[in-house]
C-alpha cells in the first residue's frame, strides 16, 4: 500500500510523522520503503541515522545551439516558460543551465532546427537499509533550480521495486506546487500534517483541497499539539471529511529524539500504524 505523508505548510513535521511511522510499522513486522521525495532538503536519513549510497545519477537533456544555423530569431527564448534562455539581439542565445528542465520547447519553436540535445547531471537517488526499513532519497544537484525532474526520476525508482514492500511511505515536500504533486501520484490514501497555528491552519486546507482534486482519501495529524488551542483544526478536519487519527504533543522528550537521530515512538504513534493498519 503507498500512503502519502504530507501539509501545506513547511516544518509541521512530515519528516517527523514518516519516520516515526516507517519505524512502528518495522517494528511490527513489515517491510516499508519510505521515499524522502523533498528532493531539495531530504533529511529523513538524518532522522533515522540511516547511511546512505549513491545508487544513480540523474540526467536531464540540455538544449545545445547551433550557432551556424541560427538566426537569432529569439523564438526559443520566448517559448522558454523556465527563462532559462537568456536572448540579446544579434547573439546566439545564452542557456542558464541551471534552470533548463529539459522540456523540448525551445526546439519545437525553433524555425530553422537550429536546437539539439545532450544531457547533464541534474541530481542523484540515495538508497539506505536499517531496522527493516528501506530508505530512497532524491537529491537535486546544487545549484540547480528545477526539482521536479529529480522527483519524477525518484517515484519512477520507487515504483519499480514497490512491491517487495508491504507499505511505501512517501514524505512529500511543503506546499501544493508541482513536486508535491508529482509525489502524490499514484498515492492510495494521504495523512495529512498540521501544527495548531494560523500558518499551519491556512495551509492544510489547500493541502486538503489538492488531495480532494486528485482523488486521495485523507486522514489529519496534529503535530505540536498543546502549544495552542486545537478547535480550529478539528473544525477543519470535519469540513474535509478527515478523521483526526493523531495528536502528537510538542515535548522535550521528542526535541531530544529528533535531535539525536531517532524516531520518535509512543501511543500517539501507535494510533497513526494502527490507523494505517485498518487501511489495509
């Protein structure tokens, strides 16, 4: 089963709840593959303190000019939605690299078929093994603007050795953009995470909305619970039909653990594996 871990908003602990919960269901006997898909800060190999090897490199196409053929039309940098063609008139165009997701645009608009392709390393997928949980990483090269090549490179990866795996965690990035759609494809039921703050409260209604675009059942977790009060998201978890399965309380027993490179643990957690059990 894929389960999405995801929110809105940026450090409500997605990464917090994924290892946790990769963890509790290893300890239970099941094999889980948890895919780190915020390409552009993995960091549940630090919360779990999991080593991890290089396993590919990822390549993306990188437009190439000709500069006999061209005829400094600017036609390629018009159609660059990425701006990554940088035109001055009379000069060969000037490609940012960096910020070219390899989309084949500026070729179908050139008119004298003065584009073609090489490739370049854009990013790396990491593999780690520890306590029977199997980590995939996607890393975008540093530098690099674009992560949503990394992310497609990554779930393709994932999808292809799914079904050794009991249950395939998938920790998304924040927001609702292109890459956390990407991580949510194919995705059979989402939980989604939240903090008792006006932030945290905005955010995971669009979070909420996405998945109810594209069609994904959804749970909500309330992380940091007790350092506000809790009646506005459980007001928002009955708007969207999301049973609240958790309340994990902000304590300094879970600061030390997180700290140290442990996965958190304790019947809060046990609550969400158990929701995730009844899944299945």
């Amino acid at each position: 089963m894929k389960l999405g871990i995801t929110g809105g908003k940026g450090g409500t602990g997605k990464s917090l709840v994924s290892t946790a919960l990769a963890t509790e269901l290893g300890k239970r006997g099941k094999k889980v593959l948890l895919v780190d898909a915020d390409v552009d800060c993995p960091n549940d190999d630090l919360i779990l303190s999991i080593e991890r090897k290089k396993i590919d490199d990822i390549k993306g196409k990188i437009p190439v000019f000709d500069s006999k053929k061209c005829t400094k039309c600017g036609k390629c940098s018009e159609h660059c939605m990425e701006n990554a063609i940088v035109f001055v008139k009379n000069r060969t165009p000037i490609l940012v690299k960096e910020q070219c997701t390899g989309c084949g645009a500026c070729s179908l608009a050139c008119p004298v078929g003065a584009i073609s392709y090489d490739t370049q390393n854009i990013g790396a997928i990491y593999k780690g093994e520890k306590d029977g949980i199997t980590l995939l990483t996607g890393e975008i090269k540093i530098g690099f603007e674009e992560a949503s090549p990394i992310v497609h490179a990554l779930m393709k990866k994932a999808t292809e050795i799914e079904k050794e795996f009991d249950y395939v965690l998938v920790d998304t990035a924040a927001g609702t953009h292109c890459n956390v759609i990407s991580a949510l494809v194919g995705v059979e039921h989402a939980f989604a995470v939240t903090e008792p703050t006006p932030l945290g409260e905005h955010d995971v209604q669009l979070i909420l909305k996405l998945l109810d675009v594209l069609g994904i059942s959804k749970n909500l977790i309330l992380n940091k619970a007790g350092i506000a009060e809790s009646e506005k998201v459980e007001e928002i978890a009955k708007k969207f039909n999301a049973e609240l399965v958790g309340k994990i309380p902000y304590s300094k027993e879970i600061r030390k653990k997180y700290s140290l490179g442990e996965a958190i643990s304790g019947k809060e957690i046990e609550a969400i594996a158990d929701a995730v059990e009844v899944l299945k």
